[in-house]
C-alpha cells in the first residue's frame, strides 16, 4: 500500500545527500586554497558596511602577480552570520594599508583570498547533510 511517510523520507534523505556533497565541495575548495601561491599585498579599501548585506564589511585587497596589478574583495564564506561584532573584528584586523598575504589562484590569479583554508562554519553543511541521510535512513527502517 502507498505510505506518503516513505516518499517524505526518501526526500529527506536525497536532501541529505545534495547538503552532504555541496558541503563536501565547500571543504574541498577550501583546502585548495592551503595550496595555491602566496604574493605579497596591502589592504586597499575598508568600509563599514557592503551592498551585498550591511552587517558585513567590504574589505578590498591588492596584489601584484607576474607584473600584473590586482583588486580583489574579501569574501566570506556562506557561512558566516553577519553580525556588527564581525565588522567590528575585521575592521580592526584590515586597516587600510595593512600588508596581507594573498594566496591566489595559479591559473586565474585574480581569484584570490586573504583568508585561506576552511572557514569554521565550512564543516557545518557537510555534518548537517550526513546527520540528515542518517536520521531519514533510521527512520525509513523505522516505518517498515
């Protein structure tokens, strides 16, 4: 007989499996950064407050690659909450001026970050996905 719970349940797990693999590429992109060159660079540009969302800072970098000159913006990872202690911390962090080491892609040098590695939240889509297949496979066992 038809059991709308086993659809439910093979949905959750499928979303499961999607946050699991996306997580899994966010760490995987992070740890690539460990490994790309580094170029010496200075903060060029701090504002309090970015168009993108006004509780996060736009902090602007530049670098020179293969006598080329580049600006790049710093990105935070998805998974970090905006809150105006953060700005606060990266205000005082990146003042204009300050020299910085930029790790920079080797075949497209103007992607690039300041901040290189897995980000402290990176790990949080990955588990929450494994969490989600294990908990819907449980609970499809369950509801046989």
């Amino acid at each position: 007989m038809f059991n709308p719970y086993i659809i439910i349940l093979s949905l959750f797990i499928i979303a499961g499996l999607f946050a699991t693999l996306w997580g899994w590429r966010i760490i995987r992109e992070g740890k690539k950064t460990l490994l790309w060159p580094k170029a010496q660079g200075s903060i060029s540009k701090v504002e309090a407050t970015s168009k993108a969302d006004d509780l996060l800072p736009q902090i602007e970098f530049s670098y020179r690659v293969n006598d080329k000159d580049y600006q790049c913006p710093l990105n935070f990872p998805d998974s970090v909450s905006p809150s105006q202690e953060l700005t606060n911390q990266y205000l005082k962090k990146y003042p204009v001026g300050t020299n910085v080491q930029v790790s920079y892609n080797p075949d497209k040098p103007e992607i690039s970050t300041i901040e290189p590695g897995i980000a402290n939240g990176d790990w949080f889509v990955f588990v929450l996905g494994i969490l989600t297949v294990i908990f819907g496979v449980i609970f499809l066992f369950i509801s046989d």
